[in-house]
C-alpha cells in the first residue's frame, strides 16, 4: 500500500486552485488512493462556521491579529477531526490552502510578526507538515482579471488592493525559495488544462509516483 501523503495547494486569487484540486484528485483516485479533498480555512462543520465568520463582510472589525488566531482556531479543528484521522487511517489528503496562507496572506498581506505565525503552527500542528505543496504562481494582474471575469459577492479578502496581493504573491515565492524541497511553483499564467497537467507531473516528481494516464 502507498504511505498516507499530505499535499497542499496554494497561491492568490484566480490562479485556478479549485479547478488543479479536482483534476488532480482525480488523478489519484485514478490509481486507487483515497483521497479526501478539503480547504482552508474550513473542511469541518465547526470550521466551515469560521470561514464564514471571517471571510463574510460583517459590521465588526476583525484586526489582522484576530484574523490570524480565527485561520488558526479553524486549522486546530480541521487537523483535529480530518486530516490526521485521513492520514492515520494511510488515506491521502490534498487541502485547497494551509499554514503557508497564513504566512502570505496574515504575514505577506496584513503585516502580521512572522514570529507568532511561526509559533501559532508550531502549536497546532509542529509535527505535521505538507509532504508537497503546489504553489500555482499567476501575476497579480492576471488573477485579478480572472476573478472579475467570473463575478459573484466579494468576501472581505476580494476586497484587498492589487498592492495587497503583491506583498501576498511575494511572500509565497519567498516560502517556495526557502523550502525547495518541498514547494513546487507552477506556472499558472498558461492555459488551465496545461496548469493541471504541471501540477500533477509536479506531484508525480515530488512523492516519486510513477506516471500515471490521468
Ligand atoms: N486565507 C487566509 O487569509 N489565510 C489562511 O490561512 C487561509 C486562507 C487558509 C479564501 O480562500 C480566502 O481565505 C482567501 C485567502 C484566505 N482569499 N483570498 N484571496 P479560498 O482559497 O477559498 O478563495 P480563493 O483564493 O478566492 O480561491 P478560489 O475561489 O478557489 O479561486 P482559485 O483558486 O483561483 O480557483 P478557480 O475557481 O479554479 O479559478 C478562479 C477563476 O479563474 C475561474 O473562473 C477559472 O475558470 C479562472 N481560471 C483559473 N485558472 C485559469 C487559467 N489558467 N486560464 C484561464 N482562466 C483561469
């Protein structure tokens, strides 16, 4: 039996997460893994109900240190209940965004101290760590475009300047250059049937599986 393996995606708005997630749990279904797809935040009942408390414009105010405790509150319970449950049992777990979100978005973004984002992961999840993460790399200007394409209500992040996004987009890359090992970057500006492809090639390489037909 293949070991459990723990695949993360990342990267800003309109570079194409949730269409790569589905064809690349697809692809591994295609060899007989299970595979639990999920997100950040949410992925559970209880921390569905945060990322719509923190995602949602409200009335309140929800400061960068509040956002970053709510990312965290939800991770404990969505590792607690799912993930380590999924992979304790050898299953395979792919999550749309984790603890490197935090980093571009609360850290990147907002400004929050890359020491408490550091010490809030090395509390809730220290000793699990992502065997891959895919980082879907796309300029801002063209994920912007994309999202405006497609429409719909604008939750408190869609809000965010393009210079937000840029300090979001730099701090991811910073993350992929510091950690090779594990971060593959995509090209995510290309056509989105050649961004899955990459991105199922790029996990073949990384978790060493032998090419498959999906
Ligand atoms: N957040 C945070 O701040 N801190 C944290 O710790 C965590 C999250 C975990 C919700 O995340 C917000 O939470 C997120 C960061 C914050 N806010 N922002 N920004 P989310 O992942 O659920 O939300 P999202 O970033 O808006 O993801 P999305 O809606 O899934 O968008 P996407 O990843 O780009 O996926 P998509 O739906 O596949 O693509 C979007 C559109 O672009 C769609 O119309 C596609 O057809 C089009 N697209 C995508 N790729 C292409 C290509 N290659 N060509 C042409 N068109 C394309």
């Amino acid at each position: 039996m293949t070991e459990a393996r723990f695949i993360t995606l990342e990267g800003i708005e309109g570079a194409g997460k949730t269409t790569v997630a589905d064809r690349l749990t697809q692809a591994l279904r295609a060899r007989g893994l299970t595979v639990h797809a999920t997100r950040e935040p949410g992925g559970t009942k209880v921390a569905e109900g945060i990322r719509s408390l923190v995602l949602n414009r409200g009335e309140e105010h929800i400061s960068a240190t509040a956002e970053t405790l709510l990312m965290f509150g939800a991770r404990q319970i969505h590792i607690d209940n799912l993930i380590r449950p999924s992979l304790t049992r050898g299953e395979w777990v792919l999550c749309d965004r984790f603890t490197d979100a935090t980093h571009a978005y609360q850290g990147g973004g907002r400004g929050v101290d890359r020491s408490l984002i550091e010490r809030l992961a090395n509390a809730v999840h220290g000793d699990l760590q992502p065997d891959v993460t895919l980082l879907l790399d796309v300029p801002v200007r063209v994920g912007l475009e994309r999202m405006q394409a497609r429409r719909g209500a604008v939750d408190r992040f869609e809000i965010e300047s393009s210079q937000f996004f840029e300090r979001v987009r730099n701090r991811y890359l910073e993350l992929a250059q510091a950690q090779p090992q594990r971060f593959r970057v995509i090209d995510a500006s290309v056509r989105l049937d050649e961004v899955c492809s990459a991105a199922i090639a790029a996990v073949e390489e990384a978790l060493q599986l032998p090419p498959g037909r999906a």
